[in-house]
C-alpha cells in the first residue's frame, strides 16, 4: 500500500472530498508560488489568469483560491458575501497580530456595532472640517517640491499623505510632533505587511506590536483632551461617542482605531497620488485637460470640487487611476462554507482572494484594459463606456473603504493645487520600475514640478 493511500485511507471522506474539490480547481500547489508572488506580483496575476482562467488555485502558505473578474466580486461583496468571511480573511495576515480585536477581524453585530461607530466619525471628514488643512499642507508640499531639482515620486507623495493622515484625518494636529510619529507608524504598516504572520522577538510583528503600543502611549493625552473638549475631527468624535449602556471607548480602543484608519488612508492614498504624479507627468495632454476643466472652479471652491459636478474629465481620470493602478492588488476572505462557483467548488475553509488588479484588466469588463485611457469613462462612448460598478479598488457592498470619500476628496485637492499653479515634467534619466508589493507604485520615478509662470 502507497503512502498516498495510507494518508487517504486516514484523513476521511469529508477531508478527501473537499481536497478532490480543491484539486478540481485550475493551478498549482506549488512551494514556490509564494516566491513567484513576492518576486513578480503584477507578472504572477496576469500569468495564471492567462493560464487558468478567472478562477484558480495557488500555495501561498497555505492552499487557496483566487477568484477573478466583475461577477466574482459580486459574489464576494454584495450578493453572496454571507459565505465569505471578512474577519477570518484577515486572520490570516499580521492584522490579527497587530490590531487584535479591531474591525478589520470583525463579522456579523461585532463587525456592525464597530462600523456604527466609526462611519460617523469618519463622515465629517468632509470639506466643512478638512477641505482647508488639506489644501494647506498640498500647497505647501507642493511649492518645496518645487524647489527641488526634482523629488521622487512615492517619497514626496507619501510623506504629503502622512502629513495629511497625521493632522487632518486623525485630527490629532501633530503639526512638527508629527515627524516622531513617523518612524513608529512605517514600521507599524511594516509589520502589517510583513510576508509571514508570526511574531518572534525583533522580527517585523514584533517591532511593529511594540511600535504601536508607543503610538497608544503618545496619542493617550490627546484623545484625553479631546474628550473634555468639543467633539471635533476624528479623535473628538470617538471620544465623545457613547455607548448605549452609557460607556465610552477607552483610549486604547479609539487609539487602535486611529491608528487602524491612519494605515487604511495613508498607505493607499500614498500609491494612488504617486501614480497621478507619475502619469501626469508622462501625460502633458491630460495635464492641460485637467488644467482646463479647473479653470472653471471659483477659486478655492473646494464644495464644488468635492461633489465632482461640471468636472467630468477628473472623475474619469480618477476612475482610470483607481482600475488602471489599484493600491493594494489582492485582499483575504476566507469561504464560510462549501461554494458553487463558475462550475467550481470551493471547499469550506478555504482562504479566498479577489483581486482589484487583475479584475481591472479583465478583457471581459473593459476593453484593452492594460491601457491607460480615462475616456474609456465618456458617457459619449455609449454601450462601450466602462462601468464604475465593475470598480473595486475601494472594495464593495456593505464594507466598502470607510474612508473613500476623504480619499478622494484629498485627491481633488492635491490634483487642484498641482495644476492651477504647477506642471509635471519627468527626469527619464532615471529608468523607473513598479513595486506591487505591499502597495504598488512606482519606484525611481523622478518628476520635476515647475512653476506654470517660469
């Protein structure tokens, strides 16, 4: 008798009929796809889709599946999202190290209970409270970088997103205070993103634990003053919230949810704006569009620029930013049960991946989706305009990204001060590559920004 029969004869009809499923599915178990994801991740996405289709399975650490393509993320985020588990998805990541307890780890009234609390909060971060800090700290950035030579894309855009994360989003006004929290939160995303989800002494989970407890410990005297003042931005709302038996959140709960939030809105909003600086200045034609389109604005109308009407051109090149150069290219669910789908099955327990990357390069929802065309969205092109629907890079359904309104509001602005007083010029003498991991954007790519008057 065969090993491979002994082990079968042992594991059981249930543990074999959800391997032979499993087994059904397109793809590789191999040790080595892990390394190919790390080593190529874009390269990985649109080689087994080539390969496999739009659903497969693959070996990172553990077997799982990618599901792929608009009706896939349906399925996981709005029509059957009850056979998915969000917080379990999670579980298989560094979250569950680092933010134990939190809403990225949350399903069902628990997941509920803590969304209620915070969307309120984080929906009065619109222009009536953050619009004009906003606009202030992307002036500022951008008038040093220009007086530069030239600045690197992703560094200047993520330290301008930081300075925005760390005095406008949390409303914890930092201001130079801010440069000390730094280090601590990089390394915090560090050990979020870190490959394998284990903790053991100075590696990357354990510097970040012990880099978010000193986080807690500098954020405790401001959230304490923000609860005996008015409740404003962020900080002051949760920590004026209250509890329907009367309780309030303690500082480490509203702490882990500052810092929780600073990583959703800081790091994405980091790749989405680096990718505007790149394309922008590789494309001097949607510069003067763009240009153009803002010379209509009153100035500093920033009511009028959040609502995106009369601006339609921004908004297709926002949309094309987001599906042509999605911020994260993969996230978790795991299955809640044995699922049916595409002629699949997909065995309970499985670890489930979709994919904003490569289902906005699906051929099937857009038309040479690995061009980079925002008039693809033109109600002109009629049955041929891309569909916003088809669009996940803020995720969808009920757990659509809490902070994407204030995403993309900061987007506006940033994209309003650059053009109105600036314009994008690249340093090609410096060969740019693209990063996908843990968020994608260029790297090496030098830009000048020069004023419009020179």
């Amino acid at each position: 008798m065969g090993i491979e029969t002994v082990i079968d004869a042992l594991a059981g009809p249930d543990v074999l009929a959800r391997e032979r499923a499993l087994k059904a599915i397109p793809g590789s178990d191999s040790l080595g796809e892990l390394s190919a994801l790390i080593r190529n991740p874009t390269g990985f996405f649109h080689e087994r889709f080539a390969k496999h289709g739009r659903v497969f399975r693959t070996r990172l650490m553990v077997g799982n599946v990618f599901m792929i393509g608009a009706e896939a993320n349906r399925t996981i985020m709005v029509t059957r999202r009850h056979e998915f588990g969000f917080g379990l998805g999670y579980e298989q990541t560094n979250v569950k190290n680092v933010f134990a307890g939190s809403i990225m780890l949350q399903d069902g009234e628990e997941h509920a209970r803590t969304r209620g609390i915070l969307t309120p909060a984080v929906g009065r971060l619109a222009v009536r409270e953050s619009g004009g800090p906003v606009q202030q700290i992307w002036r500022d950035r951008l008038a040093y970088g220009a007086s530069q030579e030239t600045v690197d894309a992703y560094d200047f855009a993520r330290l301008s997103t930081f300075k925005v994360a760390a005095n406008t989003l949390t409303g914890l006004e930092l201001g130079p205070e801010a440069d000390a929290f730094e280090p601590l939160l990089e390394t915090i995303i560090q050990g979020i993103m870190a490959p394998l989800p284990y903790r053991f002494p100075f590696g990357a989970v354990d510097r970040a634990m012990n880099a978010r407890d000193r986080v807690i410990e500098m954020m405790a005297p401001r959230i304490a003053a923000a609860r005996a003042g008015t409740p404003q931005g962020l900080v002051g709302q949760l920590a004026h919230h209250v509890e329907p038996d009367g309780t309030r959140l303690s500082v480490e709960e509203i702490a882990n949810h500052l810092i929780l939030l600073f990583w959703a809105g800081y790091d994405t909003t980091a790749s989405s704006s680096t990718w505007m600086l790149h394309r922008l200045a590789r494309r001097p034609d949607w510069q003067r569009r763009l240009r153009d389109e803002f010379a209509k604005l009153e100035p500093n109308d920033l009511n009028t620029l959040e609502t995106g009407k009369g601006f339609p051109q921004l908004e297709w090149f926002l949309y094309e930013i987001e599906r042509h150069t999605p911020s994260v290219l993969f996230f978790p669910r795991v299955a809640l049960q044995d699922i049916e789908f595409d002629g699949y099955v997909i065995p309970e327990g499985t670890p489930v991946f979709y994919s904003p990357y490569m289902s906005h390069r699906d051929p099937g929802s857009f038309e040479n989706p690995n061009s980079f065309d925002p008039d693809r969205w033109d109600n002109s092109r009629g049955e041929k305009k891309a569909r916003t629907s088809d669009l996940v890079g803020f995720g969808g359904g009920p757990r659509i990204c809490l902070g994407k309104a204030f995403a993309k509001l900061q987007l506006k602005i940033m994209l309003y001060e650059l053009l109105t007083r600036y314009r994008l010029e690249p340093d090609e003498r410096v060969p740019f590559t693209v990063r996908g991991l843990p968020v994608h954007h260029p790297v090496n790519s030098k830009i000048r920004i020069v004023p419009l008057a020179s």
